[in-house]
C-alpha cells in the first residue's frame, strides 16, 4: 500500500505555453499517478480555466480550484489547486487575500522600500484541507513578492537561478537567505554516486557494470559534441538502480543486466543523428535510428517519430538561429542574452553551425517541420515518412 503522497508546484507563467504544457501532462510519467499539483501564474484561455484544462488532461479523477488574484495588462493572474479524488477527500478550500504594503507593519525598511516600487495590485493564497490516508494535511498556494522576517524556515526549489539579474543580485546579497546548489554529478563523478547509491541501498555492483550504467544514462556524446547540461537526472538513476537490485535478487549487479534492461539516453542519440546529418553520414543515421526505435520503452511507432521529429527540429532551429546571428557578426553575450542559453550549450551550437552548411540546417529545418504536420494529418506510414525526409536530406 503507497505511503507517500506526490506533490508538484509549478509556476506556469500565465499558461503563455499552455499548448507544450498540456503535451507534457499527457506524455511524462512524472505527472502519471500525481496525487496533487499547485499552480502559481495560472490564467484562463478562450474561456476556460488553465485548472481545469490541465485536470481533465491528467483524467476523470481530478478536480481542481483556481481563483483569480488579479489582471496584470488585462491578464489574469491566479492560483489553483488541482488534485487526484481517489487519493486525497478535500474537506475544505479557500482563497485568502494577502495585505498590502500598507497594512503591514514591523517590516524593515528595505522591503517597505521594494514594496512600494511593486504594482499595486491584489494577491491572494489558496488553501485547501484534506486527508491523505489517516493523515490530515493543509496546503497552501500562494505567489509572493517579498517575505517578511520569520521564525520559520521557508525553503524554495528553482530549477535554475539567473545571477545576472539585479533581483537576484540583491536575494544573494541578503544575509537571511541561504543559497544551494545541488549540481548534477557527471563523469567519474556520476559513476561514484551509482556506486554510493546502490550500497546505500545494501546492494552490490560490479565495476563494469557501474560503467556500462553510466554510460547508459548519461550518453557517451558524438565526436564534437560536450552537452552544455547534464542530460541524464538522479531521479531517473535512482529508479534504474532499484530495478537493477530487484533483478540481481542479492548478486551484484553485472553489465549484462544493465545491457538487458537499461535503455539507452536518447538525447546523446539525437545529438549523434544531428552530427551525422551535418557530416551526409548517411550509414551513421540509419545505424542511431535503428538504436532508437529498438529501445523498449512503451511508445508506439508513430510516438517515436513525432518526439523524434521535435527533437531534431528544435536542434536545427537553434543551428539556424547561430548561422543568423554569425552572419549578423553579434557578440557571445548578445547571443546569450536574446536566446537566454548557457554559455555551453552556445558553444556547442557553434561548433556544430560551422560543420553545417546554411542552405541545409534551413532545408533540414523546413522538411522536419513539413513532417510535423504530415504526421498529424496524414496516413503514410509515420516511419516511411521519416526516411524519405531523411532521403533527401542526405541525398
């Protein structure tokens, strides 16, 4: 019987990409089983709550509250609650509006300062009640601007931090504030934290095959190519550990379990197809896209081509974007500040602009999205597709 309870918060910035949301509800299997999830900067789209989209996405058994804070430029702004009925009975919920600068007091005179420069606009905290097998629990969304001094401990999770803004800036230089980062272990770094992990979880594991894990989760790149970020995660290495040690039943781990049972990271597979097409290794594609649709992983053919698709054609778009800001002679950091990337991946992008020839990254580029809507409105067998586009490309 489950014990845990799965929660996710997630900021959606006014639903402004509510289309590739709604896609990674329906397709990730972090969100399959999720038991709640609060959203801050949720709004409504032709008439219907950003709540209640997401809800009936996820299935029959959700419900969902969302209560308006505010418009910001004629945009509503709110928070919502949107949970699991079979897992949670929610006994009560709420909306609570927050005080304005004004009607505070006590507040050091800095964040009175930052309060007034803040629109004056109203803010609210939703809150729910429900119980969650015996327990009893109470959750809170709310979207701050600026925490007041507390005897409590209040901990944030963002996936990344900008240093460059001024706002963080001043965050970093607050002395009440303690910033962490957890980075993601990579080379022998991430082979040591496999090893550590699976004594942690009284198991063994041969050294051969805490390599071949390694190598299976974190990608051996193409020539040329350095990720600019880890692509692997410690979530996805920690669930492939536990089905190891369930499969080894008390031996140690050997490579020949993590051959048979550990897909491939598909990321490092899609990099390798975008180096093989900018080299015509016409040989080389065929061999990675026979890897790709061999791996098991519950998809259907027509699945696989349309994640492959996207993948590729989100690549070439941003090696079409580099060969235009090389002609246009921009700088590093201008780059970096229209695109928002890091400075790895920058340079990745680079190298690979310069292996690949304009005419065809923009000729990949269209023939990629001319699949795209091929596959959603045609019936020609959704692999056939792909190889004649890649026919051509390589031709």
């Amino acid at each position: 019987m489950r014990t845990s309870l799965s929660l996710c918060t997630w900021n959606i910035e006014f639903g402004k990409k509510i289309t590739e949301i709604i896609k990674l509800m329906a397709t990730d299997s972090h969100f399959q089983n999720l038991d709640f999830l609060v959203l801050q900067e949720a709004s409504i789209h032709n008439g219907t709550e950003d709540a209640k989209i997401i809800a009936d996405i996820l299935g029959p058994e959700y419900d969902y509250f969302q209560v308006t804070a505010h418009k910001l430029r004629g945009c509503v702004q709110a928070n919502a609650f949107i949970w699991n009925k079979n897992a949670l009975t929610v006994k009560g919920k709420e909306a609570i509006p927050l005080p304005q600068w004004k009607e505070t007091s006590g507040l050091p005179r800095r964040e009175k300062v930052f309060l007034r420069l803040l629109p004056k606009q109203l803010r609210n905290s939703l809150v729910v009640e429900a119980t969650f097998k015996k327990f009893s629990i109470r959750i809170y969304a709310a979207h701050l601007d600026v925490l007041a001094a507390s005897a409590n401990r209040i901990i944030f999770i963002e996936p990344k931090l900008d240093k460059r803004t001024s706002a963080t800036q001043k965050l970093l230089k607050d002395k009440r504030i303690i910033v962490k980062e957890f980075a993601v272990p990579e080379g022998e770094a991430f082979t040591a934290w496999i090893t550590d992990r699976v004594k942690q979880r009284g198991g063994k594991i041969e050294l051969a095959a805490t390599r071949a894990l390694a190598a299976r989760l974190a990608g051996e790149p193409a020539d040329g190519y350095a990720p600019a970020a880890p692509s692997h995660n410690l979530w996805q290495a920690a669930n492939e550990i536990d089905k190891l040690l369930e499969y080894a039943a008390g031996e140690p781990i050997s490579a020949a379990a993590v051959e048979a049972l550990i897909t491939a990271n598909e990321d490092i597979e899609v990099w390798k197809v975008i180096n093989a097409i900018a080299d015509r290794n016409a040989s080389g594609v065929q061999d990675y896209l026979r890897r790709f649709f061999s791996a098991e992983d519950g998809s259907d053919e027509k699945t696989k081509v349309i994640q492959l698709n996207a993948l590729l054609a989100d690549q070439f778009r941003s090696i079409v974007m580099v060969q235009g800001f090389s002609g246009q002679r921009l700088s590093d950091a201008v780059i970096l500040k229209l695109t928002a990337w890091k400075q790895g991946r920058l340079f990745v992008m680079k190298k690979i602009a310069q292996r690949c020839k304009p005419e065809l990254a923009l000729d990949v580029l269209k023939k990629f999205e001319h699949l795209d809507v091929e596959l959603k409105t045609g019936s020609t067998p959704p692999r056939v597709l792909l190889d004649l586009i890649l026919s051509q490309v390589l031709s």
